[in-house]
C-alpha cells in the first residue's frame, strides 16, 4: 500500500507543471479574447458616432427640402433655393467613409 502513494509522488511532480503551463496558457489566452473584444467595441463606438452624424446631416437637408416643398411663397424662388442647396451640398456619398 505504501508503494502506491510512493509511486504517485512522481507523477504528481510532472502534473504540476502540466497544469501551471495550460493555466498560464488559458490565462494569456482570455487576456487576449479581452483585447480583441476591448478593441472592436471602440471601432463599433466610433463607427455608431459616423452613422448618427451621417444621420444628422440627412434630417438636415430633409428639413430644408420640406420647408422648400411646402412654403407657401410660391414656386419663384424654387429654383434658388434648390441651387443654394445643391451648393450645400455633402461630398459624394459613395466617398462617404459611413
């Protein structure tokens, strides 16, 4: 019976090693999944911040197309008001990094 726990103390010896080795391993390996996700959740922040300025500038010009659409001054001073818009204008969207 003694030859038993006798025969354990070796193998116990190479177990711990073992599983310091795969726990330092989990660990670096964890501390990197946590950069990985820290760094796309600031990508993913500033590219909601694009989008909602995109989005404003968007409700910017719809509200001056409505306004141009329903004034009452008559049709006029249509052409210049569009033309005032079209100098106003965004740059291309297809160029838009949004």
């Amino acid at each position: 019976m003694h030859d038993g726990i006798f025969a354990l103390i070796p193998i116990t010896a190479l177990v711990i090693p073992i599983v310091a080795i795969a726990s330092r391993t989990v660990t670096r390996m964890i501390r990197f999944r946590e950069k990985q996700l820290e760094a796309m959740g600031s990508q993913t922040a500033e590219k909601a911040a694009q989008y909602a300025a995109h989005v404003e500038r968007l409700e910017q010009r719809v509200r001056v197309l409505e306004r141009i659409a329903t004034d009452k001054g008559g049709n006029a001073d249509l052409a210049e008001q569009i033309e005032a818009l079209r100098a106003a204008q965004l740059p291309d969207p297809r160029h838009d990094q949004v």
